[in-house]
C-alpha cells in the first residue's frame, strides 16, 4: 500500500472512514493469503472471503475494543452506531454495525499514517476472526 496521510482523520465521516478501511481490510487480507504461498485463485478467493465479511469482522470487535486508545475507541463508537440504510441478509445488524466500526477503524488508522499501528490492529483482527471461528 502506499503511504498517505491525512491532516484531519477523526474529522471525516465514520461511513466515509470504514469506505476506505473496507479496502484496506480486503487488500491486506489479500497481501497475506498470496504471502502465504501459491494457492490457486479461486482457493485465494474463498480465503479472503472467509475473512472479510462483515460476520468474521465483527467477531473481533470486543478484543479490538480492549486494545484501542482513547481516540480509537471514538472512532469505533462512532463507526458503530452510523445509520445504515441496507443491511445484507448474510448478517445480523449488530454483526454489519460492528464490522462498519473494525472498518472505520482501520481506515482512521491508514488515514492517519500511523502504518505501525495498523499492522499491529490488522494481527488483532486476524487472531480475533480466528479465535471466534474456533470458539463457534
């Protein structure tokens, strides 16, 4: 990914921070699956949509929460309680809620410039998603 920075982050809109974080998610999913070694692509794909739907996001919502400053928990706050119009079927409403708040997180966090930060929420995330997985 490339290096951007924003000067006022926490400023935009949670919709307009998970829009961008919904990306980020997916790409750094993809980064590690292809990381990973050589899978085929239909197989990378169904990986990366194991992960990135808004039922395995929201599995990680309560460690995040844990882990989060101040200001980020803000930002999950905000992107939790955001008025969406269309929720998908393949979800509750509180799963689609918590997911918009991992994804307005992490796009605060890419935003912000802060990649140390993200790359340690991202690990989080991704042993959360699993630990949940586990758990079901």
């Amino acid at each position: 990914m490339t290096d951007i920075k924003c000067e006022n982050p926490g400023g935009l809109s949670p919709v307009a921070l998970a829009f961008v974080g919904d990306g980020v998610f997916e790409l750094m999913v993809r980064e590690r699956l292809v990381a990973g070694g050589g899978m085929p692509a239909g197989k990378l794909h169904q990986a990366a949509v194991g992960r990135v739907n808004a039922t395995a996001q929201a599995l990680a919502y309560d460690g995040v929460l844990a882990a989060c400053s101040d200001q980020e928990a803000e930002i999950l706050r905000r992107g939790k309680n955001v008025s969406l119009s269309r929720i998908p079927k393949s979800c509750t409403p509180q799963e689609y809620h918590r997911a918009t708040a991992i994804e307005a997180l992490l796009g605060y966090l890419y935003l912000s410039g802060d990649k140390a930060r993200l790359e340690a929420m991202f690990a989080l995330i991704e042993e959360e998603i699993a630990r949940g997985k586990q758990a079901r």
